[in-house]
C-alpha cells in the first residue's frame, strides 16, 4: 500500500531530476583553485573569514588564504590511513571554540580500514600531532566501502554519519541492527565526551555528505542509494530516534522485507530521484544562505557521475521547485561551507569551485 501509493509521485520527481525540465538558474560554480589530491571537503572556522581548509582524501588538510594555498600543510595523517576508493581522510570539523582551544576533529579510516573519528590540538597554523586522541573507533567494518565520512558540530555536540558496513544490499542488516554503529546518526556532547556517543537516527545505507540549515536547525541528509535511486532526508531538531528505512526501502520503493524496518520513527525521503541518464551517487549540500540571492533558502546538491548541480526550494522540511545550477561537475565529492556560509563544492580532478551569482 505505502509503495503503490508513492511511486507515482516517487517517478515524477525522478524524472524532473533526470531531464532537462528542471529550471535553470543563473547562479552557479567557478573555479577558485586546482591541482589538489583527492579533495572531498571544505570547511573553516567561525574566527578565519579569510581561510578555506581543504581536505585531500590521501591524508593532508591544504589551507587557502585568500585563494592563495599556504606552501606547509595544517594537517598531514601520512601512513595513519588507509586510502582510496570510500577510504582516506574524509572530512575534518572545528570545535566552535576553536579560537580559543584550537581543537580540530577528523574522520578517517586506519591503515586496517577501520573507521576512526580523532580529536586534535592546534598551534593556531598546524595540527600537533602528539595531541591526537581517539573519539571513536569502529573495527567490525565488514567491506571497504559505505564508510560515511562527515563530521559536523552543532551547538556542543559533534556529529557522525557512518555507512551500513558495504557490499550491496547491507547483507549483514547492519543498518537496522541497534547493536552496532553502521548505518547510523551519531552525536557526542563535547562538553562531556565521557558519556560517549548517542544514536540519533538509523536506516542509513551511505550518508556521504550532509548538513545542517543554519537557520532552522534542520538536517539534511543525501543517502546515497543502491542501484535504482537516490535520496534526501530530512532529520528536524528535537527528533526522536528516526529510522530511515534501508534496507527495506530503497527511496521510496521497496528493496528487502518491510518488516527490517519496525523499530523507531519511521520516515520516508524529503526528495527522490532515479538513475537514469548516467546518476549514481547523490552528493548531499548545504540549505544555502549566503549573498547569492537567486539560489539564498534554496537546498544545493549533486551527483558524482553526472556532475548535475541542482536546487531546491525549502520550506519547513519540504523540498519543491526543482532548478539546474551551471555548469556540470564530473566527479564532484562534496559540497562545504566558508566562515560566511559561501558554499563551494569539490572533484575528483583536484579543482575547488565557489558558488557566484
């Protein structure tokens, strides 16, 4: 009943994502910066409206200083990971008191493929090594994809999005399984990191990048899918524990039993689309909020294979009005934010792109 009732619906958004009937905008991405190894994230600190920290996949955080890259590292994990394919150093967070701490968080995976999120201490320009301590570790990380990879901070809490363990179809119903930390939303308070990490949400198959809306509080999740669809979730602040249904659902269509997902508050996705026309991985984005005025209050993301950049129009936990940002990016990782809230995005080919008007 719940399928047949939503395919229609499910179909139509697809097919708006898969075709040239998405309006397109004059707002878009520019080159800033090349010549990066792997780059799959940018972020910065509140207080260094003047620097973008660029986070190379092969283990280095590169620093830009007004678009000019500082010749030294802030950050070099060098044989402490294990990379690539789902595998390196996959983002990096700062502490909201970071300008008085100097406190950086990074998820990796290990030389053994496990996944690891660390906290370390700064100097101000570079990470002290020496400083390193271990937030989370999850050794039963069955197959080297499906790692997640985001840190994000809100409030006093660091939040971690893990992957359902890999293979295909989460043969070992890791993402459903409470028990374990694969497929899940995870939360630490940093004021109290002793009380460990809390689950906030779970039914996740690979949440590769996500965010939170600086002016709701809501989170948004790009999920990637398995072999037919792709989805954004959507998590409002305040939520009870939250199920977002894999592997028993794929999208909006059923993949396994209904029955796998009965634990929690269930919920469907905010936004769907299909593989057609060469989709293959969504890359989740950011609720934009800066200067440029014909994308500001929209939801920004992609897909890695297509390089399509899309919006589109929030309102509360709804997503409408579908629109193409120009132009593609092949191979795109990731999408982040500068201490203003300027969104960028990444690819494969090492290029760091802006969002401009």
């Amino acid at each position: 009943m719940r399928a047949a009732a939503l395919g229609a619906a499910a179909v139509l958004v697809a097919a708006c994502a898969g075709s040239a009937s998405a309006r397109t905008t004059a707002a878009g991405f520019a080159p800033i910066a090349s010549g990066f190894s792997s780059p799959v994230y940018v972020t910065a600190p509140a207080s260094e409206p003047k620097n973008l920290y660029v986070v190379e996949q092969t283990g280095a955080v590169r620093v830009l200083v007004d678009g000019q890259l500082r010749d030294e590292p802030f950050l070099d994990l060098g044989d402490d990971i294990s990379c690539c394919g789902e595998r390196g150093l996959l983002s990096l967070a700062f502490d909201p008191s970071y300008s008085t701490n100097h406190r950086v968080y990074t998820y990796s995976t290990d030389p053994a493929g496990n996944i690891r999120v660390d906290r370390f201490t700064t100097d101000g320009t570079r990470v002290l090594p020496a400083t390193r301590t271990q937030l989370l570790s999850i050794v039963h990380q069955p197959y080297d994809n499906h790692n997640g990879g985001l840190l994000q901070v809100a409030g006093r809490r660091l939040y971690a999005a893990t992957g359902d363990g890999g293979s295909g179809g989460d043969p070992q119903d890791n993402s459903q399984n409470l028990n374990v930390r694969l497929g899940k939303l995870l939360s630490l308070d940093l004021t109290r990191p002793s009380e460990g990490w809390r689950m906030v949400a779970f039914g996740l198959r690979n949440p590769w990048r996500w965010s939170f809306d600086s002016d709701t509080g809501n989170l948004w999740i790009g999920d990637v899918g398995q072999g037919a669809w792709e989805e954004i979730d959507v998590l409002p602040p305040g939520s009870a524990l939250t199920n977002f249904e894999w592997p028993a659902f794929e999208g909006r269509e059923p993949y396994r039993d209904a029955e796998l997902a009965r634990q929690g508050r269930r919920r469907e996705p905010a936004f769907v689309y299909s593989h057609v026309g060469g989709n293959c991985a969504v890359i989740g984005g950011y609720v934009y909020r800066g200067a440029v005025a014909s994308a500001r209050g929209r939801y920004v993301f992609g897909d890695l294979c297509t390089g399509t950049v899309w919006s589109l129009k929030v309102s509360g936990t709804s997503l409408s009005a579908l629109s193409t940002l120009g132009p593609r990016l092949p191979g795109l990782t990731s999408f982040g934010r500068d201490a203003a809230g300027e969104l960028y995005a990444t690819t494969q080919s090492g290029s760091v792109y802006r969002l401009h008007a």
